[in-house]
C-alpha cells in the first residue's frame, strides 16, 4: 500500500487527492447577503448536517488554494450572519456549476444562473426557489481552521426554517429519495448522480447485535462464493440457527441471489444441510 504524508504534497496535489477520496459529498447552494444588500450564490461541497437537535449544517468556503483569498460568501456571513442553504439536484446541476464562478462581488449569481431568487421568511438571503428544499439558518459561529491558502472556514448554522417543493413528497407526505434524484461532488469535475438506478438500501441491522463474523461457520466464512458484504449480512442475526451448514458454491450462489434481495433469513434456511 502506498503511503502518503501530507507534507510532501503541494496544497492542489493534497486537495485533489483528499477531494477525489473523501466522496461523494453533498452540496450546499449557499445564499448569502452582505451589509450592503449584495446578495451572492455560491456552492460548496464541504457541506453536512451535524445535529438534528438543535438542527445544526456545516459548510466551509475555504481559503482559495491558487492564491490565498477568501469568498464572498465567507465575507458576507461575517457580516449577516445568516443563510439560505439549497439542497441541490440533477434538474439544476448545471445551473449551479454556473453559480460557482468567480464574478465579482456587486453580481447576482441567481441572474447569471437563472435560479430563482424568492424572499425567505425569517432570513435576508434569498431562498432558491428551483431547489427542492431550503434550509433558512442563523450563523451561530465561524470557525476558522488556518490562515493559509485551502485552509477551511466552519460556517456552523442552525435550521431556523424548512422549506420543501411538494413535487418531491411521497404518499405519505415524506420526502422522497428516489424524486429527489440528488447530485454529490467526487474530485476534479466529477459528479454523482442519486437517481433510481444507483440508489440502493443495505437493510437496517435487525438485532441490536448481530452474531458477527467470528461466530459464521468455517463453510461459510471461507467461501469462495460470498463477498465481505454478503457475510456482513449473513453476520447480522441475532443466534445462529441449529445444524451444519454446506460448503457447496452452488448453494452459496443460490443463497447469494437470496442476499441481493435482501432476504438474509431465508439466504440461511438455503445453506442448512
């Protein structure tokens, strides 16, 4: 295995690879406001919830790397300590890469994008009414993590208000992963795409502790056939069921097919001899 020390990399080679390695990461349309009344849109993918209660996000506009300044963004939340966060989509994705340029400080990135800018309830940032939610937030703090080029600034915000474009709701009034069909940023100019065909779910753990991967039968835990994954799954019961289990592969196939589709007790009724 390689190994890496930071030190030894310039700061756009450590980006690059801190950047490409740690993804896909959500991407906050940040809209800000300065004491002026410039508003500013700008996204950033150093960007996660933190809290549910108290609702806290985090994003960092950090220092840029090339040549050390900071972002309007940054500016204006030190100045209004408040901000819309849009959550962002593969309907808009291409406007948002838009609003990532560097423009200067009196111009409207919602006019150059075409987003829509829509007046916020308890907030001066605008909402972003393209997006499929907005987060309205106070700024309860900026943390600011160095004073060289890539060096972050926490911007941790506190939810103070919701909004939700129905279109994106289920049945039952929740928000559907499936329409909301998110992007997420990966390195260079890289995107990820969370529509239909990649979503996937890995079943929530059905006891409070499974029998792990030390107490899986030798038959099976030196199978040719099943993966890490499959064996986690296997792992995930509560007591191992009576009896010898088989080393055949094609019975590890079949219980394979039975792992794919999530039904891990009927995988274990296949492999018992």
């Amino acid at each position: 295995m390689k190994t890496i020390s930071p030190q030894d990399l310039n700061n756009f080679e450590l980006q690059t690879l801190l950047q490409t390695a740690i993804a896909p990461r959500p991407i906050a349309l940040a809209s800000t406001i300065d004491i002026n009344g410039n508003v500013n849109l700008s996204p950033f993918s150093f960007f996660n919830m933190f809290s549910s209660n108290p609702p806290i996000v985090i994003f960092s506009p950090a220092r840029r790397v090339r040549d050390n300044t900071t972002k309007h963004t940054l500016e204006n939340v030190l100045e209004v300590p408040e901000v819309v966060i849009g959550i962002v989509n593969y309907k808009i994705v291409q406007q948002i890469s838009l609003a990532s340029t560097e423009y200067d400080k009196e111009i409207n990135e919602f006019v150059k994008s075409g987003l829509t800018m829509k007046e916020a309830d308890l907030v001066q940032p605008k909402l972003i009414d393209d997006c499929p939610v907005n987060l309205e937030c106070k700024v309860l703090e900026v943390k600011h993590l160095g004073t060289e080029g890539g060096a972050g600034n926490l911007v941790i915000c506190e939810v103070i208000k919701i909004h939700v474009r129905e279109e994106y709701l289920n049945d039952q009034g929740a928000l559907d992963q499936k329409k909301l069909d998110l992007v997420a940023r990966l390195g260079g100019s890289w995107y990820s795409r969370n529509n239909e065909d990649n979503l996937f779910e890995v079943p929530k753990p059905l006891v409070t502790k499974g029998i792990g991967f030390d107490r899986l039968p030798n038959e099976i835990k030196f199978s040719t056939v099943f993966t890490g994954n499959d064996l986690g799954m296997l792992a995930n019961i509560e007591d191992l069921m009576e009896g010898n289990f088989s080393a055949d592969e094609t019975v590890h196939k079949e219980a394979q097919n039975l792992l794919h589709h999530h039904q891990i007790l009927e995988a274990w009724e296949k492999l018992r001899v």
